[in-house]
C-alpha cells in the first residue's frame, strides 16, 4: 500500500464501497495509517477508483476539493476520474469542454 504526503502527514488511500442492487459506489479517503483517522476526503468519482499516480497528481494540484465547470446556463460541481485530472494536468484550459475552476469549499477535510 503506498504512503501519499497530506499536509506533511503520511497517509494511504481507504476506500469505503456501497453496494447497491444495480452498481457499486466507492467513496475515497485519505487516511492516517496508524490511528485510521480521515485526513481528507478525496472527490473522486464514485464509479471509479483513483489509481497511485492519479492521487499523486490530484495532491500535484493542491489537493482541491473539486471542480467547477463554466457553463452557459450556470456552473456545475464535478468530481474527478481519470478524464478530468488529465486534462488538467495536459495543460489544458478547458476540462469536458468547459471552462473551470477548482472548488475550495467542497468536501470534507478534516
């Protein structure tokens, strides 16, 4: 299991999986290995599960709690997955077409 650096504090990815009738839905955390004490909840989709490297980059990034499009009729709150955090990190200045801004104010960072 690789150890990640939150805010100069080791940490491993946990991964708390709801199984419903029709899907599975993953919530992703990072975690104090020693104590098991949520450091930061990672907004990852709930379909996929981030890979090392994907939350390598995401923390690369400042660990942002999400992503806002800009879009014509409003802006609206995405997770990321592997499509996202590409683009991002390509250079690009637009992610699914849009314009967009990391979200600071979503999630929970304890």
């Amino acid at each position: 299991m690789k150890t990640f650096k939150y805010k100069n504090t080791s940490a491993v990815l946990a991964i708390d999986y709801d199984y419903e009738d029709d899907c599975t839905k993953a919530s992703h955390y990072l975690v104090e290995p020693a104590t098991g004490k949520t450091l930061a909840y990672i907004p990852w989709s709930p379909y996929s599960d981030p890979t090392d490297s994907e939350i390598d980059a995401w923390l690369a990034l400042g660990a942002p709690s999400g992503v806002i499009l800009k879009r014509p009729w409003g802006e609206q709150y995405v997770n990321f997955c592997s499509k996202v955090l590409e683009e991002i990190t390509s250079g690009c200045k637009t992610v699914l077409g849009c314009e967009y801004i990391f979200n600071a104010d979503h999630g929970v960072n304890t």
